[in-house]
C-alpha cells in the first residue's frame, strides 16, 4: 500500500561507507581490500563464498577478539588495488568481473573457481586495477 502521509525514512550511512562486525581473530590494515565472509569483515583471500565490499578506511585489530568484537569502517566506490602479475586484468576485461586474490590483489581469473568476484573492472592504469564495487 502506498503512503498516505510523511515517512521518516532512517539513513544510516552515506551510501559510500559502512560499518561492519569483523571476524574473530583477525587484523584488517587501511587500504586492504574487504569481503563479507559470513556476515562479517574480513580480509580478502582466495576462496569461494566470500562477498567483496570495498576498503578499509582505518586499521582495526581483532586479534584475540570473538566476531563482530570490533567494528571497521569500509568504503564502496571506484576502488584501486594491485593486478596479479601471473593472471592480469587487462584492458579487454573492463566491465567484466575481476577476483580476488589477497587483500591488496585481483586477477582476471577465478583459478577454477577458487576465488571470489572482487567486483567490475572499471579502468586499468599500469599495475593497479580499480574494481568497482558498487
């Protein structure tokens, strides 16, 4: 049903930064690439099932921590990170999805499925890939 008077529609971001739980146990650095692994943050690594949300805006150490323990703040948007030497993304791959290797690294391939989607490549500038991540 449609609405009949005013709504106080609740924002809780900006709709470029998020705050989220981070997994037990681990350090995410400034600048790392970000995924959601099982409803909470964690640094990018290769395996499957794991969701790429964006960047890091602070360090945030959980180590020693249980889940969601400590919150980081993570940033979405056109996001630059360091291209796989051994499975470039190249120029023919913008707007196709690129993987996530590391926490600073994507690659043009999954490894046979062994990664996750980082997000689209957007552009590509010598060795940096920008992954958006919107």
């Amino acid at each position: 049903m449609p609405l009949a008077k005013e709504r106080n529609t609740i924002q809780i971001g900006d709709g470029l930064n998020r705050e989220i739980g981070i997994k037990a146990n681990v350090k995410i650095f400034a600048g790392a690439l970000v995924v959601n692994d099982a409803g909470v943050a964690a640094p990018g690594r290769t395996a499957t099932g794991l969701v790429a949300i964006g960047r890091a805006e602070q360090t945030v150490d959980n180590t020693g921590g249980a889940d969601n323990a400590q919150r980081i703040r993570v940033r979405r948007g056109v996001l630059g990170f360091k291209n796989k030497s051994d499975d470039l993304v190249v120029a023919a791959d913008i707007g196709k999805d690129c993987f996530v290797v590391d926490d600073e690294t994507v690659a043009k391939t999954s490894a046979t499925n062994t990664r996750s989607v980082a997000g689209k490549v957007f552009a590509i500038d010598g060795d940096t890939v920008y992954v958006d991540f919107m």
